[in-house]
C-alpha cells in the first residue's frame, strides 16, 4: 500500500510540473488550456503566481518522493 500511495503522489507531482509549465508556455502566445480556464479567468495578477506554485509544488514533490527511499 505505501508503494501504491507514492506512485500516485509521484503521478501527481508529475502533472502538476507538466500541467503547470505547458499552461505558462501557450500563456506566453495567449493560448489557454481548457483545464485552466477557472484559474485564468481570474486574471493575470491572479493566473501567474498559481501556475508558478503549480510547478514548483510539482517539482517539490517529485524531488522528496524520489529522494526519501
């Protein structure tokens, strides 16, 4: 069971790091991703710092569960 718990939290950070950095990329050429669009639609003030806590959690995360063997 610990080893499925840390596969879905690796899974997890994962997405969040890709989800995060594609949706800073196309935001650079003002495309959206459909996922994103209730975090875009508060506005630019708003969208930046939580796609940039997106990445870094993401990234975080995948760091501790590698590192913690």
């Amino acid at each position: 069971m610990e080893n499925r718990k840390r596969s879905l939290l690796l899974i997890l950070g994962f997405l969040l790091f890709v989800i995060g950095m594609i949706s800073l990329i196309l935001n650079l050429v003002s495309v959206r991703l459909t996922i994103m669009n209730p975090i875009d639609n508060l506005g630019f003030i708003w969208a930046i710092p939580i796609k940039l806590f997106m990445v870094i959690s993401g990234l975080i995360l995948v760091y501790v569960l590698q590192t913690n063997r």
